[in-house]
C-alpha cells in the first residue's frame, strides 16, 4: 500500500511567503479611506499596523523571505503533516485519491499561528507593547495570545459575548497565554457603548468586536491592531501551508486536480490554494480550486462584489470584496470562525475572475462529513474544517460516479477538542440547518457604503 504520511525535513521548511499579487491578471481594487472615500496610503494605516506589515499589505514584490526569528518559531509545528486519507478513500469505496494537510498539529490547534507569530513579530521590532484584537469563536485570540506570550508583547482581546459564554475553555486557553478578555459589546469602547445603548442584550457580532479593537489601538500610543484574517499580509503569512504541500504531494509523486479549503474570511483557503493558483496561472496547470463556506453566512456565494467596510460600525477603510453587508449578524451556527460578513479581497477577485469555484453547506451534512472522517482517519476537525471535508467528500463521490481517478487535496484547518458541545448538539440530532434568507440579500444591499 502507498505511504500515509508525508514528513518534509525541517531544512525543507519554506522560507518565504508567496505573494500571489505579482500573479493577478488584474491588479486589487484600492483601499478606499472610510471619510473621504479616497484611496489610501501606507500612512493612512500607521496608526493601526507596524509599517513592516503595512508596506506587505500593499507589495507585489512574488515572495517575501519569513524572518530568521519566525522560522524558529514555525519549527515547533511547522513542517505539519500532509496525509493520504486511504481509511476515508476505502469508506467512500472511490477511486479519488484523497490527500490533507494538518494544521490542527499547531499549540493553537489551527493555521492562525502561521500569521499571528508572523504579525506579532513585526510589531515587536516595531517596539510596539500591546495587541489589541478581536475573536469570533476564539481561533484567532488563543493564536494571538499564544504568539504575544513568546514575544512578551500584551493581547487584548473582544471577544464575541456570545461565544464568550459558550466557549468557556477558548477564554481559559488565551488566558492561560497571559491574554487579557473582555466580552464584546462592552463599556470599554465608543463603538461598544453605541451598540448596547441600541440592544443591551446584544450577543455580539465579529464586526462589533473588530469597531472596538481598532478604536483601542487607535486611540492608545503603545498599541496597534491586528487582524487573523481577510488582508493580504495575513493570506500570505499562510501560504506557507500550500508551498509545503507542493513538496509533500512531489514526494508522493502526485499532483492535485481540486483544491479545496473553507473559507470565513478566506485566510485558511488562501493559505492551501495561492501557490496552486499560481501553478494555474503561471504554469498552466488546470487545477479546480474551491472555496467551502457556511449556507447561513455564504458571502462569496451569494454576497454582492462592491465596497464595504470591515467592521460593524464603519471605522476601517473600505475594500473591495463580496460582502453580505457590515451590519450583518449571521445565524448561530457552530463553525463560528466562518460567520463574516465579507471575503478577503483577494479572494473575492479570484472569484470575480472565474479562476476559482465556491460552493456552501449548511451544517448537518458538514458535520456528517466530519464524523465519518473522525472515524475513519481518527482526527476530530473543527466545526469550520468540515465544510472542506464535505466538499471532498462530494468530489470523490463525484469521481466515484464518473468513474474518474481524481487527486483531491484539502486543507484540514484546525481540530475540533474545544468544539466538543457541537458534536453533542449533531450526534443527539439537535442541530439546526440556517440558509441565509433571500429578503437579507436586498437588505444588505441596501446598506451599503456609496463610493
Ligand atoms: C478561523 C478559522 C477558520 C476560518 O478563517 P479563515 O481566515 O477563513 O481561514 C477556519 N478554520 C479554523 C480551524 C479556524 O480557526
């Protein structure tokens, strides 16, 4: 039988990041300042990121070297392992061959260290002391906290209110980290004040969270922001995750016909697929890559592409995305990492151009998929890493019908130890399925910004 897993060596790391902007057939829409509706430049972001991340955000330079100190760092993890999932292949009785890369073998649990480490790095050099941010279901918070211990950097962290109560260990684990949470709305910020003057009982929203961590580290001398998603510098800092694979799928002398990754704010799916876009773009390979996302939060699939801001409340600058509107608050549903109102843009643009797919699910069947991959391949996913294994799963299904030997590779974002409730609620068949309701469409549109 073939190999199940593929080790790189560690002198095999990558040691750039790949930024697929130089590769774009079309150049990104500008980021527009959210007053005046003008483009902005790099000074215009100072305030909230270390100029090292900011002159990313807006490089075209193809790769970017990862600093000497970030590649110590990745090595506690990183190279992570990429499987072949013959268990799963023999359950679905497809001829697909099915392969994942596991970035749940992080201190986090996720790929969010791949940028946290990488961003909180840069604002040291920076001599910036404080982080503020903010976390949906407290991914990106743990990653941050984790990261901002090993630099001896402070985390503040909004943490969406509801999922503050109901992730109970997430909270723990950041502060385990020395991070500090605060439940968001709260009274600590303008932003946080306005929203629970108009709903005192509101459960939060990630964009209420984000409208609360940049006026924090806008209006404190010793603080920035960061972001676990969405921006460019972040989807790069996790290509690193594709660049391995490529090496990996070599030594197993194969090479993908779909590529797949879920997609919240797009940073995980950016990170598996941007190096095999370029494959597609530069070298012809005629790769399908698809973007999974949640049915009750599909911005990709049926949000609108116009400008938007990134927050609830309108303080960050505007950029050009699929959006399902700022004042958007998804249904409640488990894979709480994937209820954003909007998609990277660089992703966003991939879409607009026809040069990748998207498709989206509501949660029983993700949570099937992850529970047959749990008992065949043995690794519990998090909630928001099942949506790729649903699509795989339809992919080698789909082969299987066709009778057609295809590669299927899928990035398996996170484990899901601290998402343990959720598969309670699936197994005792207590979980609801949300489609997102047509009349939201035109209620989003409506609320655009006009530019
Ligand atoms: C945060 C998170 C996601 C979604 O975020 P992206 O930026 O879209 O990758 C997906 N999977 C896991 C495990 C996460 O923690």
């Amino acid at each position: 039988m073939d190999q199940t897993k593929y080790l790189l060596s560690e002198s095999d790391m990558p040691r750039q990041w790949y930024n697929i902007v130089a590769d774009l057939p079309v150049p990104p829409a500008p980021v527009l300042h959210p007053g005046t509706g003008q483009p902005i430049g790099p000074a215009d972001l100072a305030p909230l990121f270390p100029m090292a991340l900011i002159l990313q955000e807006v490089s075209s330079d193809r790769y970017i070297p990862i600093p000497e100190e970030v590649l110590a760092i990745y090595r506690l993890w990183r190279p992570t392992p990429l499987f072949r999932a013959h268990a799963l292949e023999r359950a679905l009785e497809t001829p697909a061959k099915i392969f994942y890369k596991y970035e749940g073998v992080s201190p986090a649990g996720s790929h969010k260290p791949n940028t946290a480490v990488a961003q909180v790095y840069y604002n040291k050099q920076e001599g910036v002391k404080r982080i503020a941010t903010e976390t949906g279901a407290g991914q990106w918070g743990s990653a941050l906290a984790f990261a901002c211990s090993l630099f001896g950097l402070e985390a503040k962290i909004y943490m969406v209110k509801a999922s503050y109560y109901q992730k109970p260990y997430r909270r723990s684990l950041m502060e385990v980290w020395g991070g500090s949470v605060t439940p968001s709305p709260s009274t600590e910020t303008n932003a946080g004040r306005s929203v629970l003057a108009q709903d005192p009982d509101s459960p939060g929203s990630l964009g209420i969270a984000i409208s609360e961590a940049v006026e924090d580290a806008a209006s404190r001398e010793d603080t920035k922001y960061s972001l676990g998603s969405v921006l460019n510098h972040v989807l790069m800092h996790q290509t690193i995750i594709g660049e391995e694979a490529l090496k990996q799928l070599e030594m197993a002398d194969a090479y993908p016909d779909v590529v797949i990754g879920c997609a919240g704010g797009g940073s995980n799916f950016a990170g598996i697929a941007f190096p095999f876009v370029r494959e597609k773009l530069t070298a012809g390979k005629p790769t399908r890559i698809i973007a999974v996302e949640p049915a009750a939060a599909p911005s990709l699939t049926r949000g609108t592409y116009a400008y938007d801001f990134g927050d609830t409340v309108g303080m960050t600058p505007l950029v050009k995305m699929h959006t399902l509107g700022h004042q958007f608050v998804p249904d409640p549903i488990h894979a709480g990492g994937l209820r954003y109102h909007g998609m990277a843009p660089l992703v966003s643009l991939l879409y607009e151009q026809g040069i990748i797919e998207a498709r989206a699910y509501t949660q029983n069947p993700c949570f099937a998929a992850a529970v047959q991959f749990a008992r065949t391949e043995g690794i519990v996913p998090a909630p928001e890493s099942s949506h790729a294994i649903r699509a795989a799963i339809d992919e080698a299904l789909a082969a299987k019908e066709a009778g057609e030997r295809r590669t299927i590779l899928f990035n398996l974002s996170g484990h899901g130890h601290f998402d343990l409730a959720a598969y309670d609620a699936y197994l005792g068949g207590k979980l609801e399925d949300f489609d997102y309701p047509p009349e939201r469409v035109a209620a989003a549109l409506a609320g655009l910004p006009k530019v």
